[in-house]
C-alpha cells in the first residue's frame, strides 16, 4: 500500500486534535530568526489548577488570548538536535515536566528545521 504525503498529514492533523495535559514545567512559543539561521524558542512558565487550566504564576489568572508575558529562558539552535540538546541535556532542572511534552517539542523543532533549510514559513502547531 502506497502511502502519500496528503495521507500523512490527514493522520498527523487528526492527530493534532486530541486533548494533552499541560505540562506543569510550562509551554515554548517557537520561532524561527531568519536573519541568524536559528530556530528559537521561548519558555514561560506556568501554574496548571485542578480544572487542566495554565495560569499565569504572577497573577493566577488563565492564560488565554494574546498575552504579553516575559519569557523565562530563550533557547536558539541551528538544529533541532542542537535545540534539544541545549533544553533537555544541558538546563537541569529541565523545563519539560512531561514525556509528551519532551515528545512534541521534538516533533516541532523538526518541522522548524525543515521549515529553515527549505525556505518556508513555520507555524507552530
């Protein structure tokens, strides 16, 4: 059986939707900087309460909208390896509570990789 590239994203899109616990360690807003060749990604921190909601640490209040918050690390690579490397084997404690967590970000650093050797836009899933 033949499997195509609409195929793929049909299942990774379906996939998209299903419900993930938040990671109490917080979430990353990833980027790419095309001027410096990088893939960025800002880490916030978060307080999760006992309806699976993130609140903003400071305040209490539920993070939904366009926030203006102040990131609490930057990472940057070059790779998604380098990336992971720098927010999983070198920051201790690490950020990422979660092995879903750890697993999605794996995933969408690739994406930004690919995205910044192909010369395409990336949006973060």
């Amino acid at each position: 059986m033949n499997v195509t590239i609409e195929d793929l994203a049909a299942i990774d899109n379906r996939h998209s939707k299903r419900h993930i616990d938040l990671d109490p360690g917080g979430y990353f807003l990833i980027y790419l900087d095309w001027e410096a060749g990088q893939i960025c990604a800002k880490h916030f921190t978060n307080v999760i309460d006992d309806r699976g909601l993130a609140l903003d640490p400071e305040t209490g209040k539920p993070l939904m909208g366009k926030l203006e918050r102040t990131a609490e690390t930057l990472f940057t690579g070059r790779t998604a390896k380098e990336l992971c490397m720098q927010i999983f084997e070198q920051t201790q404690p690490t950020p990422v509570t979660k092995l879903d967590h750890a697993a999605y970000l794996g995933r969408e650093f690739v994406r930004a990789e690919n995205a910044l050797v192909q010369g395409n836009t990336y949006v973060q899933d």
